[in-house]
C-alpha cells in the first residue's frame, strides 16, 4: 500500500511539473516580433549543459532572418530571410529551398525580456533574449 501511495504521489508530482513548464500557445505573431538574441540551447530544461549560440533572429510581420550566425573561421554570417506563420499554437518557419516544409517551434516561456521556444523535431529548448 505505501508503495502504491508514493507512486500516485511520484506520478502526480512529476505530471504537474511536467505541464507547469510550458506557456500558453502562440496566438499571432505579435507574441514574438521583435530582435531576439538566441544565448544557449539545451536538451532539456533540466539539462546542465548549454551549448552556446550567438546569433540574432529578427522577426517582423512576415519574415525571420538569422544574423550574426557565428563559423569555425571567419565572419559570422547572415542567412537569407524566410517565411513564418502562427498556426495552432507554434512557430512555423519555412525551410529556405524546401517549399512546403518547415522547422515547428512551440512557446515554452515568455516575458517581456525572455523567450524559451522548444524545436518540436528534435526537442532542443532555445533561449532567447530581447534586444
């Protein structure tokens, strides 16, 4: 019985942090225009590891460009913009040469000067911070 006991408690401990962590889904894309300056991702929130980033995505109201996407050698770099859309909650970016595909961010966390974005293909968290 104690075992049942903490294992419905374990269960409902971990289900409630699990569903604390996320934000309420994107509504347009007035959530998020603006220049965001991408720190660090992790795999996980959890996750101790942070690998660095260093770039800046500039979102307006159709377009996403990446600037300043750091290289081995030399100069960094800024990629060509692309198309996005707000659709059912997450972040849709169209792949630059792939018409039709797209990379799918969910909102994770956002305040005025912060923004978490969980790419939904691999599960990598991106940390955001507003410039």
């Amino acid at each position: 019985m104690k075992k049942i006991s903490l294992l419905l408690a374990l269960s409902l401990l971990f289900g409630f942090s699990s569903t604390a962590v996320f934000a309420a889904p994107l509504t347009s894309n007035k959530d998020i225009i603006g220049s965001w300056f991408l720190e660090y991702t992790k795999k996980s929130p959890e996750d101790t590891e942070k690998k660095p980033m260093g770039m800046t995505w500039v979102i307006d109201n159709s377009q996403l460009t990446q600037k300043d996407i750091p290289q081995v050698r030399g100069n960094p770099y800024d990629a060509p913009a692309v198309d996005y859309v707000v659709e059912d909650g997450t972040l849709k970016v169209s792949i630059l040469g792939r018409a039709g595909k797209f990379d799918v961010y969910s909102l994770v966390e956002k305040t005025d000067t912060a923004m978490v974005l969980k790419d939904n293909k691999y599960g990598t968290y991106m940390y955001f911070t507003k410039k």
